[in-house]
C-alpha cells in the first residue's frame, strides 16, 4: 500500500488461524533480530535473510526479500496449494516495510515451518549417502512433475529449495523457495526441458559441493546424477501423460493403465477414448489432476494425516483388520466403521505405546509405520504372533530413542528386494 506522497506504508497480511505476528521487530531487518520469540534451528542455505520464531500456534519461518518476490511467493505458494503440490504453507506477507528512521526496508513473507522435514545437507550429514541417492532423486522427480502438472514453471529446482520428509521408508519432497517461479495454463515441453536442465546443473553442483566438504561418499558420482534425474523424470512424465492407441477390444488395456498410475500414487480426473466412427484404433486421453489419493482416502475415513506412502500402508493395515474384525463379529462392516475402530483399537494404542520423550522424533504415521515394520518382522522371525503393542515399546526402545538418521535403510533396502 503507498500513500498519495509515494510513500510505503506498513501492511501486515495474515491467513487465518495463525498468530498476528505483530510482535515482532518489523522495524528491523529480519538477519538482526534477537528477540525470545526467535529459535535456534539450523536451516538449510539461503540467499536471503531468514529467522525462524516460535509461538503457541507452532513455529515460523520469516524470510526477507524484495516486494515483488515477496508478492510473486505469497501468490505462487497459495496456488501451489490449491494445487495440492507438496509445498511449505503461506501465512503471512509484510511490505511497507521501515526502521524507526524511516529507512525502507525489504517485504517479507511468513510460512509455517514444515515440522519432521530435514534440509538435504543434514540428510547427508546423518545418513549413508549411497541409501539416500534413489530416494532423494525419486522424490524431487516426483516433485517436479507434479509442479509441471500443475502449470507450474518453479525456476529454481535444486536440493537447496526442498525440503525432504519420511514417507514410509522412502523421502517425500516439498518446494520451499518459489520466488522466481511462474504459474501457466500449461507448460511447453520447451518450458519442461528448460526447468529439467536447470535441475540437473544445480542439483549437481550441490552434490559437488558436499563432494569438496567431504559428505559425499568416494562412490557417489554427481555427475551421474544427471542422467539418471532426466530418465526417471521422463519416464514418469509419460506415463502420467502419454497417449495410448487401442484397438477396440482391448478394453483392459484401459484398466492396465489406471491401476498404473493409481500405483504412482496420482488419481484420475477423466478417460476420453478418441477416434473416427468406424477406426480400426481408438487413442486414449487421460486428465491427471493431483496425487495423493490414499492420503486423501485414509483422511476421509479415519482422520489421520499422512503423506501419499504412509497412507497407502495405512490403508493396508486397515483392511487387514477390518477382515479380522467381521471374521470375529461374524457381519459385514462398512468402511467407515471398520477404518473408526482400527483407530481407536490399533492406531492410537500404538502410538500411546511409545514414550512421550521420543515421540515427538517423527510424525505420527511415520511411527505407526516404523512400529509396524518391526512388528511383522518379528512375527516373521518368531513364527508367532508378537503382541503389538510391545513390539511398538520395544521398537521406541530400539530404533527411535538412537535415531540418528532420516530413512529407515532396512526399508529402503527391502523396497528395493522387493522390486
């Protein structure tokens, strides 16, 4: 906002459900500030001044920059989403910005810190680099498709402007810094090829970087990265959007190709099957609007949160219990019954399970997860049916209190039996 005289004045905008932030020292710039409210974390690198503050609701993440960025952040963010791209949330932005001289100051922009998430130089630092490779790569292709799906042309692909999460023995990624992104209707492959290069060269030149700090291990090579990123972010990119030709009885051709990309983790929005009256051939269309189907299924029907990984598992242990439950009970169960008592006989009795010191260590699916995955492999071990709930204890005991990295490499490792 400017007043008639062409001078700023202060505008603080906040989303609701958070704090007002008006006790913060706004009057000074952001890299100066001491204040209580300000938390010792270690961040991840940026070109730009950042704090981050706690308060009741949670904690926050300031960053100063530029108006226009500033604007083009708050406004890229919010569309982000809507678009249910994975992506740290907006809360605030502040412009008009002045020390008490009325020296001007650059706007700034508030998200909610992502809690449970790690910048990739500490996943380096905490955990075998050759375990981290895949799924580091998998999850920032994943990322940047879903963005490109969306229309959006984020400018700054790199490992420094994402943050990485467990998600059930693999990483799940979130963009962070959007500042020279831009939002379209739909991206040109030139467009696409543009952002992928640009990737491949900054994600390279960070894995030089912890190369020369010695993080990286003699094995690893980044300049392998490269090729590797664009060959799964192609594959990807095509099954997600590629046109099938048909012949008119290969009908479960169509069936094939959803249940792949369910697997993918994506829903899909609409089938169009296209061809001429009488055509030995038929092609077919598939609209992908947005991932995060399972995620969205386990919400809806037992209210927990997880990310697209974990709820895919969760599912599973659902209905698992829900085939033990109508054995026992002798009747049929609907879903939503059988999804409130899996809740309130499976889920929270483990999570209660491990000690409150340490459960604060991962997210609450990502316990359940973790307690899981023990659980199985010692009735596998055992030939008997482990009690669960010791298992989780013993897990807590075992795993979480010494938790020292970000994945859990037996996992990681089976996965990749597995495939």
């Amino acid at each position: 906002m400017t007043r008639r005289d062409g001078t700023n004045v202060f505008q603080l905008r906040v989303r609701t459900g958070h704090p007002d932030f008006l006790d913060l020292p706004w009057t000074s710039s952001v890299a100066d500030w001491s204040r209580d409210r300000v938390a010792e974390v270690t961040l991840g690198i940026h070109r730009h001044p950042v704090q981050v503050v706690d308060y009741d609701e949670g904690r926050y993440v300031v960053k100063e920059l530029p108006r226009h960025y500033a604007q083009r952040e708050w406004d890229n963010l919010r569309r982000l989403a809507e678009e249910k791209v994975p992506a740290v949330t907006i809360v605030g932005l502040v412009t008009g910005r002045t020390t008490e001289d009325d020296e001007p100051l650059d706007a700034a922009v508030i998200t909610r810190w992502l809690d449970w998430s790690i910048p990739y130089r500490m996943l380096f630092a905490r955990v075998q680099p050759r375990a981290l490779r895949d799924p580091m790569i998998d999850a920032l292709v994943d990322l940047l498709v879903r963005a490109h799906l969306s229309g959006f042309l984020w400018g700054d692909c790199s490992l420094s402007n994402t943050l990485f999460r467990r998600d059930a023995g693999r990483l799940a990624a979130y963009v962070v810094d959007t500042e020279t992104g831009s939002l379209h209707a739909e991206l040109t492959d030139g467009q696409r090829e543009w952002e992928l290069d640009l990737a491949i060269e900054k994600c390279a030149g960070e894995l030089f970087d912890l190369q020369a700090a010695g993080m990286l291990d003699p094995d690893v090579d980044p300049s392998e990265l490269g090729d590797d990123l664009r060959a799964r972010y192609e594959a990807l990119w095509s099954e997600l959007t590629h046109e099938d030709v048909l012949h008119p009885d290969e009908r479960h051709r169509v069936h094939e190709r959803l249940r792949r990309i369910n697997d993918l983790g994506y829903d899909v929005d609409e089938v169009e099957l296209v061809g001429d009256h009488g055509s030995a051939g038929l092609r077919l269309r598939i609209s992908v609007p947005e991932p995060g189907r399972h995620s969205r299924l386990l919400f809806e029907l037992a209210g927990v949160e997880a990310q697209d990984n974990q709820a895919r598992e969760l599912l599973s242990d659902i209905h698992a219990f829900g085939a033990w439950l109508e054995d026992r009970e002798g009747r049929p169960l609907s879903d939503t019954v059988k999804a409130h008592r899996w809740h309130e006989q499976v889920f929270q009795p483990v999570l209660d399970a491990v000690p409150g010191a340490v459960r604060g260590r991962r997210e609450p699916a990502e316990i359940f997860h973790g307690a899981r995955r023990y659980w199985l492999r010692r009735c596998h071990d055992e030939g008997r049916d482990v009690d669960r709930l010791q298992a989780a204890a013993d897990w807590a005991a075992e795993v979480l209190a010494t938790d020292t990295g970000v994945l859990d490499l037996d996992a990681v490792r089976q996965a990749a039996d597995d495939a």
